[in-house]
C-alpha cells in the first residue's frame, strides 16, 4: 500500500493543528471574499485588455487635473517641491540624474492608466470615474505634448498611443546581474522548515510586538490642552496656500474627517497622537506631549527625522516661513 494517503493525512492534522493556534498568536487575517477579490482584480494590461469602455478629452482632464492631482504634481505635471514630475524629462535617461516622467520613462500607456485608476488621487483612491480617468491620463500626455489640445483618449485609441520609451527596456540577462536568480522555478510550497521574523515593518507598524500591545497602543491619549491663540490674518492667508501640500492627506474646518492622516481642528495645544479613532504609528502613539509651535515646526520640516517611524510621506516643508504660515492657518480651526 502506498505511504501517500498517510502521508496527505498527518499533514491534513499538522494544519488543522497549526492554524487556529497561529490565528490565536496573531489575529491577522481571513481568507478574501470573491467580491473583494473582484474589486481589486482590474488591471489593465499593455495590450489593452481589462481596459473598461469610455473616454476622456484632454480639455476635461485639465480641470480634473487642477482639481485632483495639481497639489503635488503641479497645474502642468511639473511636480510640486520632492512631488513627482509627470511630464518632460526627454533625453535625460542617460544622465546622472535622469528624469523619469510617463513621458520619458514610461513603456506602457496602459501602467499609467492603471496606476492613476487603482491609486490616484493620493488620499482618496478609487474615488474617479473610468471617464475621468480616460481624461486625465489625457491631459498628462498632452502635457508631455504627445497628443493635441484636441484629443480624445479612449478603449478604442488607447492602442494607438505612441510612448517614446516603448523599446527602452531590454531583458538584462547578464551572468552579473540577478536575472539568474529569479529565472529558476520558484518554490511556492513547503519552502521553509520554519518560519520566523526576522525584521519588522517600522514604517507602517503592523507587526504586532507582543500580546497586548495593540490594546496599548488604543489606550485614550491625553484629554487635549486648550490654547488660546490670536491670529495674525495675513499670515493665516498665506498658511492657507501652504496648506494645499498637505490636503491630500489632512482634513480641516467644518466636516472634517481622518483620511491618510488625522483632521488637524484643534490641532495647535492638542496630545501628540490624540485624535481619537485615528491609527497613528507606533512613534507618534507613544511620543506623549502636545502640538504646540515648537513640536510643529520641527516636525513639519523634518517629520522623518523629527518622529522616527512616522507613517508621513511627506519630506516636509522647505522653509520657516512657510511652516510659521501654515501653523497660523491651523490655528483658526477649532475643535
């Protein structure tokens, strides 16, 4: 008799065995849903297939452009401070510092496409319309003067769209590279004798320490100290130009809500870490003391450097009077 269906049973016991006790360890988890899996299952291939139907004209996506993505890519997909520039950069590819646009690096229409779809705008992903979509991958290749002021990008040109760096990428498969590496089969099962943690995610704090920490981590922050303030006006107006760097992510004024960061009413006498609902890292949870100007200012020119840890993207503002402007303005909001 064959020592196979043993085999498939003790390992049928060792998972049985296995999973509750790694679920109760952890509690991360759960196999995906079909429509979750659905959602997320749209992307676009280089020949166009997974491309829905629709269209967009580049005189739309200009306004959608201005509306959506202007922030940090500029009004002309110049970039905005260390935002990305999505246009220009021709030629550049082989200098020392080349600039790589959708323009000038990218090989497929259709990777822009699906970046802006599944990814854009930063902050409120998944919030544009197919058509909108179509309009402002229109504008950015009007911007990168592919196409006429005139032009209509749909399913049914989108082929015909010409990227400059189409045959720019080869297949480096030098013995001195790691293409070798990753040629062979990988191995998809039973790689590993065991599995331990060797490093954790600092950055976005979703390793979990011990147990209980999380519960930690949740505790009430302190209750928030008020602090009256009067506004220097100008100032505040010029804050409130400042503050479009910083509204992809943070809410103020009437409504306000946490989005990619916390609102920041009342943020000015606020606990460091203390609106509640929000999940801060592990850093800014457990940093203690309140915003006030000193721990603003030096966190908003270097909030990397300022809170190690911080899950903030953004490299910070570039100057002190943009930082004492953009503290005037949060200063107006209350809670």
């Amino acid at each position: 008799m064959s020592k196979f269906p043993k085999l498939v049973t003790l390992t049928a016991a060792a998972a049985l065995l296995a999973a509750p006790a790694m679920a109760e360890k952890y509690g991360l988890g759960r196999p995906a849903l079909p429509e979750e899996i659905a959602a997320w299952d749209h992307d676009v291939s280089p020949d166009g297939t997974g491309l829905p139907p629709g269209s967009g004209s580049v005189e739309d996506g200009e306004v959608l452009f201005s509306d959506n993505c202007a922030v940090c890519h500029g009004e002309f997909a110049e970039g905005v401070d260390n935002w990305p520039e999505l246009a220009g950069g021709f030629d550049t590819l082989d200098d020392d510092d080349p600039v790589k646009t959708v323009g000038s690096y990218w090989p497929y229409l259709s990777t822009a496409w699906d970046y802006v779809h599944r990814s854009m705008p930063f902050g409120n992903a998944q919030s544009l319309s197919d058509d909108d979509v179509y309009a402002i991958v229109a504008y950015i290749l009007y911007s990168n003067d592919l196409v006429d002021e005139d032009f209509v990008l749909s399913n049914e040109n989108f082929l015909e769209v010409e990227m400059p760096n189409a045959d720019g990428f080869i297949i480096d498969d030098r013995e001195t590279t790691e293409y070798v590496n990753w040629r062979a089969e990988p191995c998809m099962t039973g790689c590993k004798d065991s599995v331990e943690i060797t490093m954790r995610a600092t950055v976005l704090d979703v390793t979990p320490d011990v147990e209980g920490d999380e519960e930690a981590a949740m505790e009430p922050a302190e209750e928030p100290v008020v602090v009256a303030a009067v506004i220097d006006e100008a100032l505040a107006a010029e804050g409130e130009a400042v503050f479009k760097k910083c509204k992809s992510c943070h809410q103020v004024g009437d409504g306000a809500k946490n989005k990619t960061g916390p609102h920041l009413n009342g943020v000015m006498g606020r606990a460091i870490g203390g609106v509640e609902g929000f999940k801060y890292s592990k850093v800014m949870g457990e940093a203690g003391g309140v915003w006030d100007d000193a721990t603003l200012a030096a966190f908003l020119a270097k909030p990397r450097e300022a809170m190690k840890g911080t899950k903030m993207s953004f490299a910070g503002l570039r100057s002190d009077e943009e930082i004492a402007a953009v503290t005037e303005y949060l200063k107006t909001f209350t809670e």
